[in-house]
C-alpha cells in the first residue's frame, strides 16, 4: 500500500475476517487468461503511468473480464513480495456472493 499513500492518506488498521466465497479466479494461475488472449505480462505491469496518462491498464481490461466470467472476485499475487497475495471480492453478502464476517 506504500505505493497509493500520499499526504491525505489515513493511518491503516489490520481487520480480520471469515470469507466464504466459491468462483474466485486465481491470478496466481493465469493459464486460462493466456487461452482467453490476454498478454500475461503486461497484465502484471506497471499501471500507474497508464492512469496518469488518461490510459486503461490491461489489468483493469482483465477484470472486468473476469467478473462477466460470473466469478465473485480474484487472488491477486503481490508484484513486490513472491508469494504474498490477496483477496479481490466484487460482491459480498449479497445473494449469490461470497459471505464475509468480522472476527472478533
């Protein structure tokens, strides 16, 4: 989150919760996204300069993408920690969503 955060940004807190979910794509795996078409690698680029240029990063292309799939959300792998990843959810608690749960 280093990257987003500027002088407006807000102190950050660590909440835990229970997810229940079905129909996550995992980006970890993104063979089925090579079959769809997509360019693996620039998916997993850069897409800040693409935003600040008026641009459309293929990353954004991708999710919706994967969300007209039918799917509630996506694992995204971290680009600067190898095997750190997290969790994308479209809709939640919804019907037809994943469920999701503050713990104590």
């Amino acid at each position: 989150m280093i990257a987003h955060a500027n002088e407006e940004t807000q102190p950050r807190a660590l909440l835990s919760f229970e997810v229940e979910a079905d129909k996550i794509f995992d980006l970890r795996q993104p063979e089925e996204l090579r079959r769809a078409g997509f360019n693996v690698r620039e998916i997993f680029s850069e897409w800040q300069s693409v935003t600040a240029n008026g641009g459309s990063p293929e990353s954004w292309r991708v999710r919706a993408w994967i969300e007209a799939s039918g799917a509630n959300g996506l694992i995204d792998p971290s680009r600067k920690a190898p095997g750190v990843w997290h969790l994308v959810l479209f809709r939640w608690n919804v019907e037809g969503g994943a469920k999701v749960l503050p713990l104590p």
